[in-house]
C-alpha cells in the first residue's frame, strides 16, 4: 500500500476513534452538517449605494467596511458553517479592526467557534476543511483559550506526520495556498514550533513548482489548466485563484520572522506576482475573471481584485512593495470596488463557487468575496489617515 494512503488510512481511524469519543461528550459532527449556501445573484437587489466615498481617510473606510460587513453578518445561516467559502469570510470578520465596530464580529466568530466545538472539517487532508482554523487560531491568540487550539493542533501534527503521496500534491489547486499555509504559519507563529514551517514549507515548494508560470508570473488553478487557452489564445490565469496565492502568501509572510531564511523567497514571489497583476488592472480599477483576456470578460470580478488588493496593500503597508508604483493601484481598486457595494451592502460581481474564469452577473454576492473585502479594507485601514 503507498505510504501516504496507509498513513492517512492510521490517522483516519485515530480520528474516527476520536470523533466518537467527541460525539459522547456532545461535540457535533460536522461531516454530518449540512452545507448552507454561500451566496446567491437576485434579479434585482436594489439600488448601488451613492453614499460611499473612495478617500483613504479612517472613516471613509470604515463606513464601507462596516456596510459590507453588517450586511453579511445579518445574513449567516442559522447552523454554524466550516467549508472553505465561509472560512474566508471567518478571516474577514476578524481582520476588521475592534475601533471599527467594538467587538461585534470577533463575538460573533466566537460564537461559531463554539458551535463547531473549533474544529476543523471532516476532511483529514483537504486543504478546504482546514481554513476554518485560521479563525479559530486568531480566537486563540486573542484569548489563550485552548478549546480553541487543540483540535487544530491535533489535526496538523497528525498531517505532518503523514507521508507523501509521489503521485498527487497535497495542495494539488492553487487555492489550498490561501487554506492551509496560513494556518501553519499560525501554529508556527504559537508554539515556537518549526516543524509547522518546514513542513508548510515543503508543501508550498512542491505546489509552486508544478502551478507557478516562470514566465507570466502568476499560477495555473492546477495541472488541467496548463494547455487550456482563453478565446484570444493565452493560457487561463484565474483572478480568484492568484488572489488566494497572493492572499496567502502576505498571511504566511506576516507570521514568518523577520530573519527567517525561509522569508526571502516568499516576499520575492510577492513582488514577481504584483507586478504581473498591475498590467493587467482595469481602467476601473478591477481585475477580470480571467486575468490575460479581460476583454472576454465585461464585468469585473470582485473576490479575486480584492485579494489582489489585500495583497498589493499589505506589501506597501510592509515596504515589501514601492508605494510610488502601487499605491495608486490599491486607491483604484478600491474606488472600482466600492461601485459594486448597494445601498444595503450587498456586495456584488463577485464570481459563484468555481475553478476557472465564469461569466457573472452584477448582483452575484458569495462569502468568500465579502471576506475578501473586509480584509482589503482592513488591511487599507490600518495605515489610513
């Protein structure tokens, strides 16, 4: 039996073994809980607000960041949700600085938190069921609580102990860059423990070697994408998918220390992907679903623009980034962003759940995009006059 399959296969009774302890001391199943949808794309969904200004004044910013998230934070399914869509709003939500709004949306995290018991999904080795943890270890770093450690913990040193597989990646989709090396990077970042590097490391090697265009300088969804072509004949470079790489790579370069030898080279991906992302910005500021054909594109595609953004912002906010090339960048894609939030804040134009660039429609509103804002727009608050 392959190593890696007959290590999964050791974990998944260990975990099973755990799961049905857990079930007697009442901590729910998730592999049981029922998905909510993420979002929805009404026919009409009223008017674009008109009250929002693009000026990287506190307030400004502000207000636009509380709209989006009030909106959102009514709108939560009733049932406690773990899948990746919601992980990224999770993230959002605790990116929002507590002078914002006090502490509505980190109590609100908590009480999600709790809920799932602060565990991660079902999946033993998927990337998707452990983004969730991202929150759970913000929670953790806030509170010292370690309800809110311990699953996650147990979760990823059973992972690190698993062999690799040599016929598929780990993180096999770009996307896996945004779920799971952040919360390594977390571990890392609280327990002193390099394992949690290294092993992040090793993964993030192998999955840039395979995705990751020398020449383009932005990553393939994943191996099915390197001979498809957009209909002016460029390879497919998904906006969303290189704005989870972008995302992850700022999170995991926010926890790595200053004089990590790991560091250069995640802050040299950094700069090679934020320059090829600003030649292909919008005159509106935006990005389109597919990055190297906007023209097959009319309307923008907010989740992916808004990581960029995050991205781009966290890079000049961190002098890894010249603010004289991006500033004016990220001041225009917010600008283009805040043109896609309605009266009630609903943020629209953002692309359903998929894995490749999708015509949208201007009211289309999903988790994972909102997270994404929320996180663009902290990340633009924090150093806002």
């Amino acid at each position: 039996m392959n190593g890696r399959i007959l290590s999964a296969c050791l974990c998944l009774s260990a975990f099973t073994c755990a799961a049905a302890l857990a079930q007697q001391a009442g901590v729910p199943d998730l592999s049981k809980r029922q998905t909510a949808a993420p979002g929805d794309a009404p026919a009409d969904a009223g008017p674009l607000a008109s009250d929002l200004s693009p000026a990287m004044t506190k307030r400004d910013i502000a207000k636009a960041v509380q709209r989006v998230a009030d909106w959102q934070l009514q709108r939560l399914p009733a049932e406690a949700q773990y899948d990746w869509t919601f992980a990224a709003l999770y993230a959002g939500m605790m990116a929002v600085p507590t002078d914002v709004s006090g502490d509505k949306y980190r109590t609100a995290m908590r009480r999600i938190g709790d809920e799932l018991a602060w565990q991660p999904g079902p999946r033993i080795l998927h990337a998707d069921d452990q983004a969730v943890s991202q929150m759970y270890l913000e929670q953790y770093m806030l509170t010292k609580d370690e309800r809110m450690l311990a699953p996650t913990r147990t979760r990823m040193d059973a992972e690190i102990s698993t062999a690799d597989d040599g016929t598929k990646p780990l993180w096999w989709w770009c996307d896996a860059l945004f779920m799971a090396p952040p919360v390594l990077a977390d571990l890392a970042a609280i327990t002193h423990d390099d394992k949690y590097w290294q092993f992040m490391d090793h993964q993030w090697h192998i999955t840039d070697n395979l995705l990751y265009d020398k020449d383009e300088h932005l990553f393939s969804r994943d191996l099915t994408f390197m001979d498809k072509r957009e209909r002016n004949g460029r390879r497919i470079f998904w906006s969303r998918g290189n704005g989870w790489v972008m995302a992850g790579l700022v999170r995991v370069i926010d926890r790595m220390p200053a004089d990590s030898p790991l560091r250069a080279k995640y802050v040299a991906r950094l700069q090679q992907m934020a320059a090829a992302v600003i030649k292909v910005q919008g005159a509106d500021g935006l990005w389109r679903p597919g990055l190297l054909d906007p023209d097959s594109y009319p309307l923008p595609e907010i989740s992916g623009s808004a990581f960029i953004t995050y991205a781009l912002a966290y890079g000049v906010n961190h002098k890894l980034l010249p603010a004289a090339t991006y500033s004016p960048v990220i001041h225009k894609a917010w600008a283009g962003m805040l043109k896609h939030i309605f009266a009630d804040g609903r943020l629209g134009c953002i692309q359903p759940v998929g894995a490749a660039p999708a015509p949208l429609s201007q009211t289309s509103s999903y988790v994972y995009g909102v997270g994404a804002f929320l996180i663009a727009g902290s990340e633009m608050y924090s150093t806002a006059r």
